[in-house]
C-alpha cells in the first residue's frame, strides 16, 4: 500500500509539485464552501445553477481527487483531499441546506469512496499503466458503490429516513449525482493532462 500512495503519474519540478499541492488542497477545503455562494450571488439563490450547486462543487472536488490521485503522494496529502470537501460542504450548509444534518452521517461513507477514487486511479493508472478511460470506470463505480451503499446501510437500520422526500433526495445526491460529478471530474482531469501536464512535465 506505501507503494502505491507513493506512486505518481506524472513528475515535476520540486516547484510544480509544491504549487499543485496547494492548489488541489485548497481547492478541495474552499470550493465546496465558496463556489456555492458564489453562484448564489451572480445567478440568484433561485436559479437553476445556483440549485443544482452540488453538480458544479463536485465536479472540481472530483477533478481535485482524480489530480491527487494521479500527482500527490502520501498518506497526509492524500488523506486531506479525501476529508475536507465534505467536511467543507457540510459546514457551510450551502451545498446541502436542510439535508446538511443528515448528510453527516454519511461522512465517513464519502471518505471512504473519495479515498478510493484516489487509491485505485494511483493503481490502476499511475502503476499499472491500465488505460485512463477504464481506469476512472473501474474508480468511478467502485467510489459510488461505497457512497450508496453507506447510505443504504444507514437507511436500513432507520438512522436516516429511507421513505419520502428526503430519502429520495439522499438516494439521488448520493447516487447518481455522484456519479455525474465523478465522471466530470474525470473528463476535465483529462483535459487538464492532455492540454497542461504532457507540456510541463515528465509522465513516469
């Protein structure tokens, strides 16, 4: 395991490696917390964009764990970009609203899966050289698996309603717009490789 969270997909200068750093962590503390305002304000709390906040704040946090996944090592790095977007999301109500209570039970749930996002695209991609596409598949399914199925266990043992408006709403925000999110994150990692890092460093 110390191998693999060890493994990158990409080499940089001590530099690029620092700034990238910074840039994936902060993102993944201050996105799920900004942006959602930020929509609020320029499109209206009413609006489409601004409703549906959850599709845009998840996928930049799921670019940011594809990017750790593929370029930070380290348990400390990578066990920070796995937490803070959901404890981020959670905190600033935002993102949730009335649900947000209810989504803390599902933290843990969300660690797991986002860790596991990061875990299988450093395996499949950065050290087993499996091709990218089904790599995030394979990372993708396994992440949305754990998510919804945290949240059924949950539901099964009646801590979170499994009945009504709010069930169905869980079941869609932690299901298929998981995967929504997921697999955005993963194209636009895609095109930040093909069109930045191919450029400014070195794939190992």
């Amino acid at each position: 395991m110390e191998e693999i969270v060890n493994k990158k997909a990409y080499e940089f200068s001590k530099t690029g490696e620092i700034i990238q750093t910074i840039l994936i962590i902060l993102g993944a503390l201050l996105v799920p917390a900004v942006v959602p305002q930020l929509l609020q304000l320029i499109f209206g709390k009413t609006s489409v964009i601004a409703s549906n906040s959850q599709i845009v704040v998840g996928s930049i946090v799921n670019t940011a764990l594809i990017m750790a996944g593929l370029n930070l090592k380290g348990w400390r790095k990578l066990i920070l970009v796995a937490t803070l977007p959901s404890l981020s999301a959670v905190g600033s109500g935002y993102i949730f609203g009335n649900l947000s209570k209810p989504t803390l039970f599902m933290i843990p749930g969300i660690w797991l899966g986002n860790f596991s996002l990061i875990i299988l695209m450093k395996y499949l991609y950065a050290n087993k050289k499996l091709n990218y596409v089904l790599s995030a598949v394979i990372a993708i399914v396994v992440k949305v698996a754990f998510i919804f199925g945290v949240l059924n266990i949950w539901m099964a043992l009646s801590v979170l309603p499994n009945k009504g408006m709010v069930a169905n709403t869980l079941r869609n925000s932690m299901g298929l717009t998981q995967l929504i999110t997921a697999t955005v994150g993963a194209v636009i990692s895609l095109l930040i490789m093909k069109l930045g890092f191919e450029k400014f460093s070195k794939k190992i």
